[in-house]
C-alpha cells in the first residue's frame, strides 16, 4: 500500500517553503526550500512540489490534502503591483481614502506622511444613492447614470472596481445592484462590495478595506488559476486549501473571493506553528519569533493560540506607529512584523550610523554570498562571516555560499566608511538585527500586559534559530524551543489550522439595551452564509460555530473582542457577556472603571470545520551521546565571555537522538536552518526531537 501525505507550501518574500507530511506514521516526511520566483511565483511552487515529491519517491497522486500559505497579496499592496482599481462610492464620500480620520498618528510631526491610496482620484467616483444609518433607501441608486459610469471606467481600462457605499453594511441593496450592472455590461471586470467584504462600522476603513481587496482580486485570481493548472497538469485532483490571516483555513474560490483575507497568511500560519509545538514543549504561553527572508514577526500566544484582531495595517510608514498604514478591516492573528530577515541590507544612514533593514535583497539579486547580483551586505552575509552558517552546506548545500563576496560588501559599504574591523561590522550587523527584532518583541508583549521573562520563544523560519537566543538573552527569555523543520515553520502550522471563516455584523448598542431579537437574527444569518460556503465540502452538518463581539466602555474609541457563550446571547445572559469583558478588559489593561455603560458595536461568528488532528509520534528519550552526531567544527564568533572567535563544534540535527544534551557553545545544522548556541546555554532534546536551549547561567537580561 502505497503512503498517504499532506503537503503544505508557504511563499514567503524569499524562500518558498515545503512540508511533506506522513500522515500514517505522524512524521514529517521531507522538508524543502526554493527560492521564490517574484516574476512568477507559481513557477516555484511547482518546482518545490515536483521535488519534494520526488525525495521520498511518490507522486502528485500520493496527495490527499493541500494547503498553501502565501505574500502574494501583501506584496502586491507594498509594491504598488496591483490591478488598475475603481472606486465607486457615494456621491460627496470620494476623498474619504484620502480624508482618512483626521487623526495624526504622530502628534510632533505636522508632515508626517501617510501611504499613497490603492485608488487614485481620477479612477474615484460617485453615484447618487443614500442609505441611512438604520438601512432605509433614502434616496434610490440612479441606475442610468450608473451604467453609464461603469461604462467609462471600463474604457479606462480599470480591472477591478471596489464599491463602498455609505451605511451599505446595513442595507446592501444598492451595492449589490452596482454589482449586478457591472456583470450585465462588463463581466471581465472583477467587483469587491463593501457589505461582503466587509460589513462594518467605520466609513474610511471599510473603504479602505474594499479598494484593497478589489486592487490585489485580479492578481491573485490569475496567481491560483495558474497554479492550479500546473498542479493539475503534475496529477494532483484534490482541492487546494488556502490559509487565512485569521488562522484557519479556506478554500481556493473563497480566497479569489475574498483575496483580502490573505494578507497575513503566512504569518498566521507561524503563529499556529508556535502554538503547536509550545503545547509539545509543555508551554501554553509562548513568544513566536519567525525571522524568514525578508521579514520578522512576533507574536504571543496565549493559553495554545493567538489572538485574532479585527483590523490591521497594511505598508505601515513607520513601523512601530499605529495609524501610519492602510486600514484594512479583516480578522487577523495578531503580532507585529518588521524589516529584518536575512536578506536586510545593512548601510550607512544619513546620521553616519549602521542601519540594518527594512530594505531586503530578497531573492533577486539577493545577499551578495549569493552571487546572484547583490553588492549590499545583508544579515546572511554577516552571518557566514561569523562563521554561524557553513558556505557549502546552505540549503543542504544545494546552494553555494561565497565568503569572499559577502567579505566584500561589508568592507566596502560598512567597514571602510565606518572605520571599523570587518568582523567587528558584521558583528554589529548581527546585533542590531538582534536588539531590532527584541525591540519589537518587547513593544508587542508589553502592549499585552505580558512580561517576556514569563514565556519561551519558538523560533523558526530560515533565519530564526540563528539569532533566538541572542533575542532571548536581550528580553530575559531563558528558554528557547527550535523545532525540527524549523526552516520551514510556518508551512507546518499551515498543517495545524482547521477550515475555518470568519462572519461579522455591525450592531452597535448598549448592552444594558440590546435587541436581542436582532441579535440572534444576525446569527442567523451569519450562519446560514457559512452554511452556503461549507457547501461544497459535503460536511456542513459537521459544522462548529463560535461567537465573539467588540466590546467596549461607553466613550472609547477602540474595542476589545470577547468570545460569547452561546446561551448568554439574551436579557439572561447580560450580565454573563459583561463579566467576559471585564475580565478580558482587566487582563489586558490591568483594571476595569466600573461605573460606565457596556457598548457592543460588531457581533461575529467563527465557523469551523473539523479535520483530522495534526500530530506528532513521540519518541522515548534515553541518554544519548551527543557526539554522535557531530559532524565536524569551525571557527565561530562570540561576544562573550569575551569577544573573538573560538573552536565550535558542529552536529548534524538529523543525529540528534531524543535525550542528548551537550553546552553551548555550538552549532546544530539541518538543511533549511542553522542553531547557533551561545556559551551560557545547554541543548536538549526531546521527545519530539525539538531542540530545546536553557540558558544557564546570568540573569538573561541585560
């Protein structure tokens, strides 16, 4: 009988990322990179498919189930590589993507800039129409003028048109109209409605929301179409699953749908990766550290998982600056990301410091050890400078590194006009990466009400292991957990995540007020729009619902989402809703005001799927000598105790038995990642074979 596998690819700005998963025996069957293909990321996907495939000799046919995790759609909005978009809204509302909320989001710059609309103003328009707040046509769309408007945007040559109507979120007849006439006179032009997208309160960022779903529609339409038929073309005839930056999953029509809701995927599906193998470490609250490529995001993850946002921002100006970004309204794990990834470029600033990132090589022309094309030096060459990554074993040592060239660029644009040693720069790239990378993690646990001494980290990503303890030591962090496959993390929580879709309505009210009536007829409804897409898996009756609603204190601007009981959704069950909150309002900002009213602005639904659980065979753990698996050392550079290069044992991961333990320092190699082990800290590893570092001397923090 032949294996049965679950394959997962997650594309990130660099690398694109294998997973093949033997689903009888629990194990991973393979892990595999390629280099992201930027001109044509389907291209890659297949490559890796085709080859990871044939490592373990089996076929597309072998596959039973897929899924895929992807940058295309973030990409396309920092890059400005979307489609030629249309706005169609209200007449008096066309400069609300402009107009924004008013609000600075840096109080001492009167100039701060704020990113480019997705729509500009010639291509955003006006049709006579009103809704008022409670839903009541005040005011019919004028379908002539209507008609007519299409018809110029299409001679424009507009791919895509979003419509964000005024109120439409509480009556959606006139947008749905708009949608209907665009179909009759131009079916080649894709449409994203406000109402579906989605149905909220808050004028600009539903807007917002919208043009970015309809900007980056065609792009992605065209990306999974063309997918699919290479995929079909190798034999593979299962669906393909697509992860959402909510953390489930969905399927390939929903995602051309509602591209938008795939804005974080393969973030999300890091942090599902986190929360997975921090439960196998015996941790519930775990700090996921993904450094990939060209990126590097934190998140918390609390009680096995992350927390879902109802909004983020998209090509933030500055990155540490809410309000800087493009709203976009679409539930979304939550975690901060920044510019630095192995391929960030290091340079002189205009102060005559080092600066590491946001810029990156990527994957063409990349760092310059690539020999790809790259000059700028990069994190990656630093780091083979300092002897952290071997030349000839990057990528399993499918890919050659050059030392000379990455020596090279850091003499030349660093060392030279800085006046520093060339180890000593590279060394300073390394670091800054490092207290960038704290920086964030600490802003994004502090704002949670959550001391990062209280966690462990679960690094992963092609970059991660070999800056995490570094990362740890600067937050006071004493544990690290790398797991096998680390490399490729996020494809693996890819695999964790469940078939799930997110519902929303917009219902503001007191909760001391609430007609409870309408609330359980927008359950209602929600669920019967779930049942409508869990359709064609043939399994709706499975289904699983969960609640939740933004809540907040009468006066506030921002809201706090709290799971609801299902039984509490009544006058009875006030009371219950309102200790949620208090709790959850406690929990995170330390206390709760008593003494003011309880508003409810969006009720939500959370439909899921049930799916086989994703597991791992344990093994037993046993004494074992660690120098088993050595493979060999190198010359490695250290700051401390004192700062220089020493001898520095190298294993080979794939020989590190469950129970071997050694001290720092070292270094662990598999294909897709390195370990680097500080002095100060001891490897074990466990049951599941996940590396596991203890720092064991020193307080951790600085």
């Amino acid at each position: 009988m032949r294996k049965r596998y679950a394959i997962s690819v997650d594309v990130g700005g660099t690398f694109t990322d294998f997973v093949l998963f033997d689903q009888e025996a629990g194990t991973p069957a393979a892990f595999h990179k390629v280099l992201t293909d930027a001109e044509r990321p389907a291209r890659a996907v297949v490559t890796g498919w085709r080859e990871i495939l044939e490592m373990v000799g089996a076929t597309s046919a072998d596959v039973d189930h897929a899924v895929h995790s992807t940058t295309i759609v973030t990409n396309a909005i920092v890059e400005r590589r979307g489609a030629r978009t249309a706005l169609i809204t209200t007449r008096g509302f066309r400069d609300v993507l402009e107009i924004g909320i008013e609000q600075l989001y840096d109080i001492y710059d009167l100039f701060a800039p704020y990113p480019q609309p997705l729509v500009p103003r010639e291509l955003r328009c006006e049709v006579d129409e009103r809704i008022t707040r409670d839903g009541e046509v005040l005011r019919p769309l004028d379908e002539e003028a209507a008609r007519a408007l299409v018809d110029e945007l299409a001679a424009a040559g507009v791919e895509s048109i979003a419509v964000a109507l005024i109120h439409a979120y509480r009556n959606p007849v006139h947008e749905r109209r708009l949608a209907e006439i665009i179909a009759e006179t131009h079916p080649e032009i894709t449409v994203s409605l406000s109402s579906r997208v989605a149905p909220l309160i808050g004028e600009y960022e539903r807007t917002s929301t919208v043009a970015a779903d309809a900007y980056v529609k065609p792009l992605l339409r065209r990306y999974l179409t063309d997918l699919m038929e290479q995929l079909r073309a190798l034999g593979y005839e299962r669906d393909l699953s697509m992860m959402l930056s909510s953390g489930g999953i969905t399927t390939v029509e929903a995602a051309m749908e509602f591209p938008i809701r795939l804005l974080e995927s393969g973030p999300a599906a890091g942090a599902f990766a986190a929360g997975f193998y921090g439960r196998l470490a015996g941790h519930e609250h775990v700090l996921s550290l993904d450094m990939g490529g060209t990126t590097a995001k934190a998140c918390l993850i609390e009680n096995g998982a992350p927390t879902v946002a109802g909004m983020l921002e998209a090509d933030r100006m500055h990155r540490f600056k809410p309000g800087s970004g493009l709203p976009i309204m679409a539930p979304t794990v939550d975690l901060i990301e920044i510019g630095a990834g192995g391929g960030s470029i290091a340079h002189v600033n205009n102060l005559g410091l080092m600066q590491v990132g946001p810029q990156s090589a990527e994957s063409n022309p990349g760092p310059a050890c690539y020999a790809l094309g790259g000059e700028e030096p990069t994190v990656t060459d630093a780091n083979v400078l300092l002897g952290y990554l071997d030349p000839n074993y990057f990528l399993g040592g499918r890919m050659a590194l050059e030392p000379e060239r990455a020596r090279t660029a850091v003499v030349e644009r660093l060392a030279k006009p800085l006046g520093l040693d060339p180890i000593d720069a590279a060394w300073g790239i390394h670091a800054i990466v490092n207290e960038n990378m704290a920086q964030a993690a600490r802003t994004h646990l502090i704002e949670r009400n959550r001391d990062p001494r209280s966690v462990a980290v679960v690094a992963f990503g092609g970059a991660g292991p070999a800056h995490a303890a570094e990362v740890a030591r600067i937050l006071g962090i004493r544990q690290v957990i790398v797991p096998m496959g680390a490399g490729v993390g996020s494809a693996i929580g890819a695999l964790t995540a469940p078939m799930a879709l997110p519902f929303v309505r917009s219902h503001m009210t007191l909760l001391d007020d609430c007609d409870w009536a309408l609330v359980h007829a927008l359950y209602d409804e929600m669920r019967e729009e779930a049942r409508r897409a869990f359709a064609a898996t043939g399994n709706v009756e499975a289904a699983r619902y969960r609640l939740a609603a933004d809540m907040r204190f009468a006066g506030q601007y921002h809201e706090l989402r709290v799971d609801l009981p299902e039984d509490a959704l009544g006058p009875a069950g006030a009371r219950a809703i309102e200790a949620a909150f208090r709790e959850g309002y406690a929990a995170t900002y330390g206390r709760a005001p008593s003494g003011l009213g309880i508003e409810v602005l969006n009720w939500h639904l959370i439909a899921e799927l049930p799916r086989p659980a994703f597991t791992l065979a344990a093994e037993a753990c046993h004494e074992r000598d660690p120098r088993t698996a050595l493979k060999g050392g190198r010359p490695v550079y250290f700051p401390r105790p004192e700062a220089g290069y020493r001898p520095c044992p190298v294993y080979d991961r794939y020989r590190l038995e469950p129970g071997a333990a050694f001290d720092g320092p070292g270094i662990i190699e598999e294909r897709e990642a390195t370990i680097v082990v500080p002095p100060e800290w001891r490897v074990t590893i466990d049951g599941y074979r996940n590396v596991i570092l203890e720092r064991t001397e020193g307080e951790g923090a600085r």
